[in-house]
C-alpha cells in the first residue's frame, strides 16, 4: 500500500450497458471538426486541414442522464453531439488497418462546449481548454463492448432539444473515420486502455438555456437524455 498523502483519487468511469461493470477512463482525446457540414458552419475549409486534437479531463465525463448544471464563465454553452470511442489495448504507430482491434466499445456522448470563451480564444491565439475542459463538459450514454456493436460506420447521429432537431448527421461523414482517427492519436502520443476519443459532431450545434431537455443518440448505438439545471 502506497503512503499517499492525500487519498488518491477513483478512476472516473462509464457504465457499461446491461451489466453492473465499469470502464475506467484514462484520458479523453477529442477530435476537432471531423464532419465538414460543422466544418463549414465554424467558417473552416474541410478539405484542406488534417485532424486536430484536444482533451477534457477524464471526470469531465459523466453519465448524460438525469440534470447537469449550466457552467460557470459561459452565456453560450453549446452543444456537440458525438461518437465516443473506447480503447482497449495500448498502441504505439496504429496502423489505420489495425486501428479497430484497439477498440474495446462505444457510446454516444457530448462535446458540451463554452462556445464564447472559445471564440475569444481562437481571437486571441489562446489554448481551447478553458472552452471544452470544464466540469461534466462530457456527458456520455453507457458503453457497450464491440462484442454487441461492432465497429458502427455509418447511421444517425442527431440530437434535440426540447423535442425539436438541432443536429442530423451520419457517422459515415466522417472526414477521418475512426481507424483513421486513432491512427493520427497513435503517431503523437502512446494510446493507453482506458482512452476515450470523442470523434467530432455534424452541423447545427447551438445553445443551451437553463431548463433545456437534451436527448442524443446515435441510432443502432444508444440515446442520452439529461436536463440542463440551474448555474
Ligand atoms: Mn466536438
């Protein structure tokens, strides 16, 4: 037993669907703009950019369920829904054709977001952290294991609120698909079981007010629904 002088934290975890196990979470990689209807709407050219990542910490991610309070410094929190990529198996240098077998599961999840201390980031060369980093900035479904999913390719990703669509896209828009995606995490860093990679969002992010119901899903996956609570 080591002497910690303080206690050490729990490995922040998902559920996993149907059973009483968890996941640990290690990291969370996030992908930046990976379909190009979103790509376009935030004023970039899709085509000529190759990937590019942030983090959130790993107790970002919370179970979207229930009421999640509206963030502190924002009058803009935004919306993303995504994939959310769970790894099973460290890998340095994935090869994209090896990529998939680094996958333990799946959920589906979202890139809450403060989108004006974004923009006042990018206007000023800062860091997006202080944007995408925040408490329960991840909210994610439960996962399940590749072993009842599979590898999902293409279907549904939307999300509404209130009833009313806000987002529709198809994880077969990807620009750099998943394989391709922990491939190009894999060259910078060494993935590690217990990563997670949000992978991008499709067109039509927008705000969230206080009272606002959320419900996401990835059809063929797994839906969320969760409330946004008082500051
Ligand atoms: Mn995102």
């Amino acid at each position: 037993m080591s002497d910690f002088v303080i206690a050490p934290v729990t490995a922040p975890s998902l559920a996993v669907e149907g059973t009483s196990s968890r996941f640990p979470i290690r990291r969370v990689f996030c992908v930046g703009r990976n379909y190009s209807d979103h790509a376009r709407e935030m004023g970039h050219d899709p085509d000529r950019e190759p990937p590019f990542f942030f983090m959130k910490p790993a107790d970002a991610v919370v179970p979207a369920e229930g009421t999640l309070a509206y963030p502190a410094l924002t009058e803009d929190l935004h919306h993303e829904i995504e994939l959310v990529v769970a790894i099973g198996k460290d890998g340095v240098d994935i090869a994209p054709e090896d990529a998939l077998s680094h996958v333990w599961g799946y959920a589906v999840g979202a890139d809450l977001t403060r989108r004006d201390i974004q923009a006042q980031a990018k206007k000023m060369g800062r860091p997006w952290d202080w944007a995408k980093g925040f408490d329960e900035s991840g909210p994610s479904s439960p996962l399940k294991p590749v072993s009842s999913v599979g590898h999902p390719e293409k279907g549904a990703i939307w999300l509404q609120v209130n009833g009313v669509e806000r987002q529709r896209g198809d994880l077969s828009d990807q620009i750099w698909p998943v394989k391709d995606v922990i491939s190009y995490i894999s060259q910078s860093v060494k993935l590690k079981a217990g990563d997670l990679i949000f992978t991008g969002t499709p067109a039509g992010v927008g705000a969230l007010h206080v009272g606002d119901v959320v419900h996401g899903g990835i059809d063929g996956l797994n839906e969320f629904t969760f409330t946004v609570g008082a500051r």
